[in-house]
C-alpha cells in the first residue's frame, strides 16, 4: 500500500512515506519560532517517489503547522 503520514507537534514533524511496501522518514526539529532543522532522507532522492508526490512532499506545511504550534506555546512535554 503507498501513503503519507505526517505527525506534527509544536516540536516538529515526522513525515513518512510508504512505496510499495518501502518507509522513507523525513523529520523537522524546530529550533524556535521560524526555525527549522532537517534529519533523515532527503525525498529528492528517493528513486521511487514520482516527481508529482515528490512536488506535494516538498511543501512548506509541516512546517508552517509546527512554527503556528509554536508560537502558540506548543506544550513542552509533546
């Protein structure tokens, strides 16, 4: 089965993708307020993720939910 999961908290994001039966990772770690870093696969280079899923992935969301999340005094034991 191919899907997306995507958990976001005020601490970041882990957003996972499953092709054919394959699990590529991707986490955000917010550092403060507009501040982001990066851990895990890099969807850019994953072989079996199509351009056009890889177009959707390569959004700002996750992030722009975990930063408001934040800003909102995100509760630190998430």
């Amino acid at each position: 089965m191919n899907k997306v999961n995507l958990q976001v908290t005020s601490k970041g994001w882990e957003l996972t993708v499953t092709i054919d039966d394959k699990e590529y990772t991707e986490i955000g770690k917010m550092n403060r307020p507009g501040s982001a870093t990066h851990e895990g696969v890099d969807f850019e280079f994953i072989e079996e993720i199509p351009d056009d899923l890889y177009d959707a992935l390569n959004s700002f969301f996750p992030f722009e939910i975990a930063d408001a999340l934040m800003e909102l005094g995100g509760n630190e034991n998430e």
